[in-house]
C-alpha cells in the first residue's frame, strides 16, 4: 500500500472525454477535432437563412411536441433571425447530403422496375 509508505497512488490514465485535457492525449484527437469542426459548420449552416420560402414549400404535420422543441430551437439557438421553415429545409438538406449514398443504395435495393 503506497499510501501508508506517505506516495501518492498514480492515477489510471483517463480514456474518457471529459475535458479537453483529456482529449490532448488521446490517439483520436485529429479525428475528434475534425467532427467537431464539422459538426460546428453544420450548425452555422442549419441556422442560415434560405433561398426559398415556405410558400413556396408544401404543408407537413409534424408532432406538436416536435413543433414546440423545433419553434424553442429556433427562437433561442436562431436567435428569431429564421423561420421554422429554413431550419426544417436546411435540417432535410443536411440529413440528405449526409446519407445519400446509403439512401440511394436502399432504394435501388428495394426498387424494383415493373419491366
């Protein structure tokens, strides 16, 4: 017991990301920087304003509880500077930039032509 003998125990090195203390010495550093690059530019680019309006879109029933997160999200992190309508484009925008390529897989997958 190195306690008694009046040591200090070493602590186990930490592999948990709780500061970024811990993150410095960690093998996936650039890896974790780089996502949290990206993912810092897909929330500049979820907040911009669009090219389009939502007249110009089609009506979609969401959950009221998805509206109320969604209207708060917009209110406090958008700062009232977009419409519910934006954040949804852009949200869409960016999941299907994001998966297309497993989103074209499945549906050439499941696509059957009738000839």
């Amino acid at each position: 017991m190195e306690l008694m003998a009046g040591k200090q125990p070493t602590p186990a090195p930490c592999h948990c990301y709780g500061s970024d203390r811990d993150r410095e010495n960690t093998p996936e550093t650039s890896s974790y920087q780089e996502e949290k690059r990206q993912n810092s530019m897909s929330m500049k680019v979820i907040f911009e304003q669009g090219e389009t309006s939502a007249r110009e879109g089609k009506s979609v029933y969401i959950r009221p509880e998805f509206h109320q997160r969604i209207a708060r999200i917009v209110q406090v992190i958008g700062e009232d500077k977009i419409s519910l309508y934006n954040y949804l484009d852009n949200v869409l925008k960016a999941h299907f930039e994001q998966y297309q390529e497993e989103i074209t897989q499945s549906f050439e997958q499941k696509y059957k032509p009738i000839f």
